[in-house]
C-alpha cells in the first residue's frame, strides 16, 4: 500500500475494531510511528497481527479492558516481533528503525515466566478447539513450572541456558499444536499463509518455501490461540 494516509487509516480502523468499536484517532507521534511502518515496507497484515497479540494481552491482563482501550504506541514491540518472525520466513532484508523498542531491557526471569503460565492457564480454561490441544498446554505449563524454581536464583549463563530452553520448549509447543490441530483449520491457515507468502514464492527454494509456510502457519495458529511466546522476555 503506497499511500501512507490510507495504511494509517486501515490501522485506525483495525485498532477501533479491536477495541471494540472505540475509536482513537492516530495523530500526532502515534501517527508518525504507523507512517514510519508504512515508509519502511511492513506489512498491514503484519502489523495487524502484532496488534492482535497486543490485545490477547492486554485483555488477559485487564478484566476491564473494555474500559481502557489500546493505543497503537502500546502494539509497538509486538508488531516489530510479529515482524521479525515474517521476516525470518520469507527472508526479506527489509530493516526498521527501533528507536524506540526497548525489548533488551532485561527483565525478571520468574515474572516472566509466572506471566506466560497465566496465559496459558487462561487458554486451558476456553473450550478445546480440536482435542489434544489442552494435553498439549498443560505438559508446557508443567515444564515451565519447573523451570520457573530454577530461575529464582539463576544468574549469568545459567540464566541463558534457562532462556535458551524457553525458546526449544516454545518451538516444541507450537510444533505440537500444529500437528496436532484438526484438518479444517490447518487448511483454513494454510491458505491465508500462501497468499501472504505469493510475492515471494519465485525467490524462494522449496525447502524455503516449506519451512516458511511451517513457520507461519505456526504463527498464525498462536494468534488465533492467544498464546505467549514463552522466549520472548
């Protein structure tokens, strides 16, 4: 989309949408953030997706998230994160300004940790989408249960090897899910995955390719899930 006016209006549009009909206008630095995505090659889907993530979030964190709607400068790092993973996929070079992404703050292991087990303990208690999925979630929540004790007093590269094996736990889970989810919705996500990836298909091997649609295909499936990535602190 070449007309940055129009990206920013889509986003204020899917932003309103998401919450719930409340419209905030982008103006000011929150207008220059979005145009800056724009100017910069991301996606609208991308950062569609990053806004997604934002408010499965805010809403597991806020009961009274209607009350309090996002704002786009709050979806910033998780569209920039959202971002980093297609970028991985497809294997695009396009780059963005993070002058503002303070993601490297370092942050406290356990919260983090005790954060993602509420997350996933709020998804156990939805209906299953297809069977499985729960027996998948609470073997993770177990996992990290145990690791969350090692992490009270974990320091230097303890604490790295800690965080190394939230990142294989994370791909073990979303590799589970995704062969472990039902036919229609595998299909449903495949499809839109292809479409995304149509622009790059000519450049791409079909090893690439195949690990691309695996890897969005799993991104897709942890949006519509809501579900943290556990290596993300």
């Amino acid at each position: 989309m070449s007309d940055y006016a129009e990206y920013c209006r889509a986003v204020e549009t899917y932003l309103s949408k998401k919450n719930r009909g409340h419209l905030i206008r982008l103006v000011g630095p929150a207008f220059e953030l979005v145009r800056r995505w724009a100017e910069q090659g991301l996606p609208l889907k991308i950062v569609m997706r990053g806004i997604d993530e934002r408010v499965t979030r805010h809403e597991a964190k806020n009961k009274n998230s209607r009350r309090y709607p996002l704002h786009i400068e709050f979806c910033e790092n998780d569209v920039l994160r959202a971002f980093d993973d297609w970028r991985r996929a497809v294997g695009s070079t396009i780059d963005v300004d993070r002058r503002s992404d303070n993601r490297a703050t370092a942050k406290s292991l356990p919260k983090h940790l005790t954060s993602v087990m509420l997350r996933l303990t709020a998804c156990l208690m939805n209906p299953e989408p297809w069977p499985g999925l729960h027996v998948v979630l609470n073997r993770v929540v177990r996992a990290l249960n145990e690791l969350r004790e090692q992490a009270k007093t974990a320091r230097g590269s303890v604490r790295s090897d800690l965080l190394r094996s939230l990142q294989t736990l994370d791909g073990v889970m979303m590799r589970d899910i995704r062969v472990g989810a039902d036919a229609a919705t595998i299909k449903a996500v495949e499809t839109e995955v292809a479409t995304e990836l149509s622009a790059f298909r000519e450049r791409m091997s079909q090893s690439a390719y195949e690990e691309a649609t695996k890897l969005a295909v799993e991104q897709h499936l942890r949006v519509q899930l809501g579900l943290p990535r556990l290596g993300s602190i």
